[in-house]
C-alpha cells in the first residue's frame, strides 16, 4: 500500500511530480490562509484608525495585497524548484522600467497620499497656492480641485500642490482685518479715533477679544495715516472688510473729520 502511494507521489512529467505539486498546492493553500489572515489584520488596524484618511486606507490595503502575493509567488516557485534569485531580479527590473515611465504620475500618487495624511488644506478650506487661489473641491490621489470665486475649476496636479507655498485662510477659527484710513491735517487725532472706534463698535462681527488697535502710523504729504487692526471669525472676514470700508466714511461725517485727498498747492509769485 504504501508502495503504491510512493509510486503515484514519484509519478510526473519530467521534474514535476505529484508529489512536488501537492506540496505546491499545500503551500498555495497555507500562504492563501496566511494572506487572508494579514489582510483582515491590516483592515481592523485600518479602519479603527482614525487618522487615516479612506483614500490612503483604501491604498495602503491594494498596495499590501499586491506585496503579499508577491511574496506567495516567489515562495511557490521556490517550492517548484524554479530559481527566485533570477525572478526577483526580473521582478526589481520591471518595477524599475515601471516607476520611471510613470515618474510622474507617482510623484502625483505619493504627494497625495502626502496631502491627505498631512493634511494642509481639506475640502471647504480658502487657500492660496503659488498664484491660483479658491475653495479646495476635492483632494485626490493626482490632483486638488479648486474653485474660484468667479467659479472656474483648477486641477492642479498633487506634485505642485506639495512644492508650492501654500496659504490656508480657513484652517484657523479667526483672522485679523487690517485696514489704513487717512484723515487731513485740519482734523483732530482724538476726532478721527473717535470716529474709527465708532464704526467698529457698530459692527456685530468684529470681536472684543482680541481688542481693536487704532493707532497713528504715518504722516504723509496731503494726509495723517492711521492703521486699524480687528479680529474677527473667519467666514466673517469680508463682511469686515467691506462693513467697514462703507461705515468709516459715515462716522468720518458725523465727528467732523475731513477725509483726505491727494492735492497740490501751486503758490503764482509776482516779480
């Protein structure tokens, strides 16, 4: 009996026998169980995180799977008595030839993956990159969609996003207005503080804390410069701005003070 199992396990084509490819498919089956088992690990890990964003979860679980059949490949063809040095070789080579063809779209890959772990921008935020501003519509693997305030569409590529400065007005709860109001000479320091301090009183949206700044900064050739700094939040920071611009102009109106304007004496001697 056990003579004839030895037989039928020595039987094969060449030097592939049925008992080599039991053993092949004992090891495909084990290495099968061993990758489920790694997969539904890294899943739990990923999906109890909370740090990870889905599109990067989603990829590091894709990236993992093609690395452990990888693996389960070269320990298969081990077990047929085929070389792995040679075929690791292959492998390294092809990757290689890979990478650089698509140098570009992998730089895009992992600045957005830099992007989405990082985390300098997210969807909803007004940013500034280099010289194309607007609100961040979608944050992918290759690209970040912005929208403009005259409601065009950029794509930028992920690679530009991650080189360039970028200048994140959202990420903060409150920002800073600053403003510079000039007055004439003929009207009286006190008169045009007074006057400032009213417009920023009679607006809801600018904050007590930290306190308004009105402050004298320059003395110019036609007007006395002052520069104002309030805090608001800031979805409100237009709001300020413009608010303000309009209601100085009336409050300038009811303390008397005289705005100022760019003018020339010109003086005619008499010989």
């Amino acid at each position: 009996m056990l003579d004839s199992i030895q037989n039928i396990l020595n039987y094969g084509i060449g030097s592939l026998t049925v008992g080599g490819l039991l053993r092949v498919l004992l090891t495909l089956a084990l290495c099968a169980v061993v990758v489920r088992i790694l997969n539904t690990i890294i899943g739990k890990m990923l999906d109890r995180s909370t740090k990870i964003d889905k599109t990067v979860s989603g990829f590091i679980r894709t990236g993992a799977k093609i690395l452990l059949w990888a693996l389960v490949i070269i320990i298969v063809a081990d077990t047929l008595g085929i070389e792995t040095t040679s075929l690791v070789a292959l492998l390294s080579v092809v990757t290689l030839a890979l990478s650089l063809s698509i140098q570009n779209i992998l730089s895009n890959l992992f600045s957005g993956i830099t992007l989405l772990v990082t985390k300098p921008l997210g969807v909803g935020d007004y940013v500034d990159i280099s010289d194309k501003a607007g609100t961040v519509k979608n944050v992918g693997l290759f690209y970040t969609t912005l929208n403009t305030p005259d409601n065009i569409v950029i794509n930028i590529p992920n690679a530009d996003v991650t080189a360039a400065s970028v200048k994140n007005y959202s990420k903060e709860s409150e920002r800073r207005v600053d403003f510079t109001f000039t007055a004439s000479y003929n009207s009286q320091t006190e008169d045009v503080k007074a006057a400032i301090i009213d417009a920023i009183n009679a607006d809801e949206h600018i904050l007590l804390t930290p306190s308004p700044m009105v402050r004298l900064t320059a003395y110019n050739a036609s007007d006395i410069e002052y520069t104002v700094r309030v805090w608001c939040k800031s979805e409100n920071y237009w709001d300020v701005k413009f608010n303000m611009n309009e209601r100085v102009r009336e409050t300038f109106k009811d303390h008397g003070v005289e705005m100022a304007y760019n003018q020339m004496d010109v003086h005619i001697c008499k010989d």
